[in-house]
C-alpha cells in the first residue's frame, strides 16, 4: 500500500464520526504512528478538517459536516455490493480478508447520507447461516494426514485461495501440492487456473493440468501453492456455472461408484428423500420390477453405510457388498434385543 492509498483509507477510518488513535491506525495499516502523524498532518495541509481529541478515548476526528464526494450509486447498487460483502465475511475461508472491512468503509463512504445511515449497521440486520455439519457421510481431514507439520490452518487456505484468485486476475499459472484423504500420496500439479466456487465452507479450484486435464482441487487440501509469473497460454473458454449445483461431484461420484460400491433396496419414498441430500443426489437410482429403488453410491467405510441404512429404517435393504450384510444382522439383532420382552 502506497502512501496516498493509505491516507484515502485514514480518511475511511476517520469517515465514521469515532475519534481513532495514531497507534489502532497504524497497527491498521502495518506502519509507525510517526508516519500516521505525518499522514495526518499532509492531509490537513491539503484541506481535510481533521482534528485531536485529548483524553483517555481521544484520538483524530474528521470536522463534522465532512463528506467525501458520493460515486452515484443507487439505493439498490449499494444494497447489492454490501450483501456481497457481509457474505464474504461469513464465510469461513475469506479471500482478501484484510481488505473487506477498508472496501466496506469505502462503499459507505460513497452514498448519500439517508442510504449511508441505512446501510451502516448493516451486520444488524442481515445474517448469513452457517451450513450445518454432514450427518453421514464426514469426510476426513487432510490435515491430519502428515502431523503438524503438514498442518493446514485456516490462514494457510486463505492465502491459498488469494494465490489461485491472483493467477486468475493476472493470467498466470502455479505449481501446488496437493493431498486427498482418499489417496496415500501427495501430488504435484501445474495448473492453469480457469475459477473457482465455494461449498460447504470450502472454496473448489477448477484449473487445466496438462496430465489431469480440467480438474476440481479443494483449497484446504493443498499443502502448498506458489504463482508461476510466466503468464498461461491457450486458456480454454471457462464458464464456473457448469460445475455448480454441485454438478462437479457427477464425475467423483461415478468414479467412487465404480471402485466401491454399495447397493441398498429401498422404498421410492426413501428414494426420493435421498435425491434431496446434496450428496446421495449424485448416486445411481434403478428402478425395479417390483416397484422398489436400487440406489447404487461409492462408500469404503462400513460405519457410514450402517448409519445410513439405521436412518432409512424398515424397507431398506443392504444387497452388496455382501460381506457387509452380516455386518448389518448383528447391528439390527443388537438393536432388536434392547427392546424384547423380558
């Protein structure tokens, strides 16, 4: 940040009417409070009415009256951009995080004042749930794969996602490694980077692999990224739409299915409760003769089935893999003797 880019944002800071200290402004823009001071004392040369206030909470204030020229946005434009705001602070992994609170300011800073009011203590009034943890199907943590070492916090993911939304802006490329869960490795990819989306608080990273091709990588999986300056060649047309509605699993799920699948018989109104999961939607559904559904989806650990299964209740059956059937019968005959007569 460069010196008039910090002025404009103590000009921010200060825009709220609070008296703000030399040492919160300079711990907020990674400088000394001399240099404040010398921040402060060009822009009163330059006009600005900035004045200190003595005491305990004292601090600079901005000359009430002070405005900074509106950019002209409507009531609905300025509504719009502060949503888009307020979701990127819920978000768990937030990309330019530092600069989310100085372009909230600025959006502020840019509308009249009746909208100004309105939109100021918009954390009040708008809110953002948090998605809710998966009841049967958890997926494991990469992080702790290779100790602590290897761990990934979630500054780690964020600066991650900075590097790939950087190479994007810049048409560059960039080098990772990254570690599945699933596989007992770690990969090294160079990677043309196309988008990105979130879901289920992660951000996926859709990018071009000379060995992968088009692939999907999930930010907190990668253990390390880096951006190649060299800018990136023969970037195919990219629309991120294609792989929302969580189309990017079709591709994972049919893989899994193929490698370990499990099949379960149940009612077509289990079935149907199933296609509304984010996950089992994904899963192959067979109609049978009698009426019934096969659902067909991939699953290596016996305990999520069994806790699917628990959950469909009467009218589900376990068909393959067939080992896993006594695995069932014991679970249900246990079950079954809690509630016998004595």
């Amino acid at each position: 940040m460069n010196r008039l880019e910090r002025m404009f944002g103590i000009l921010l800071q200060l825009y709220g009417g609070k008296a703000v200290t030399a040492s919160y402004l300079g711990m907020r823009f990674e400088v000394s409070s001399r240099t404040i001071y010398r921040d402060v004392e060009l822009l009163s040369e330059l006009g600005v009415p900035i004045y200190a206030e003595r005491g305990r909470i004292g601090g600079f204030k901005l000359m009430d009256g002070y405005y900074l020229p509106p950019l002209m946005f409507t009531k609905g434009e300025a509504v719009s951009l502060l949503l888009g705001l307020t979701l990127l602070g819920n978000l768990k992994i937030k990309p330019f995080s530092a600069d989310i609170e100085l372009a909230r300011k600025k959006l502020l800073a840019s509308v009249p004042g009746p909208i100004k009011a309105a939109l100021q203590h918009s954390e009040k009034v708008i809110g953002f749930e948090s998605q809710p943890r998966d009841a049967f199907h958890p997926e494991p943590d990469v992080t702790t794969l290779d100790g602590p070492h290897e761990s990934h916090s979630d500054s780690r993911e964020t600066e991650t996602v900075n590097t790939y939304l950087q190479a994007i802006f810049e048409s560059a490329a960039v080098r990772m490694r990254y570690r599945s869960p699933y596989r007992n490795q770690t990969e090294e990819f160079y990677v043309h980077p196309l988008g990105l989306f979130y879901d289920r608080h992660h951000w996926y990273l859709v990018g071009q692999n000379v060995r992968a091709g088009t692939r999907v990588w999930r930010s907190d999986r990668v253990i390390e990224m880096e951006e190649h300056r060299v800018p990136s060649t023969d970037r195919p047309e990219f629309d991120v739409r294609q792989f929302l509605d969580r189309k990017w699993l079709n591709s994972a799920m049919n893989q899994w299915q193929e490698r370990a699948p499990v099949k379960i018989r149940v009612t077509p109104e289990q079935a149907e409760k199933l296609m509304q999961d984010w996950y089992y939607a994904h899963a192959k559904y067979d109609q049978m003769d009698d009426g019934t559904v096969v659902i067909t989806y991939g699953e290596d650990n016996v305990s999520l089935a069994m806790e699917l299964l628990r959950w469909l209740g009467p009218g589900a059956e376990l068909l393959e893999p067939r080992e896993w059937r006594q695995i069932a019968y014991d679970e249900l005959k246990s079950m079954l003797n809690v509630y016998e007569e004595p």
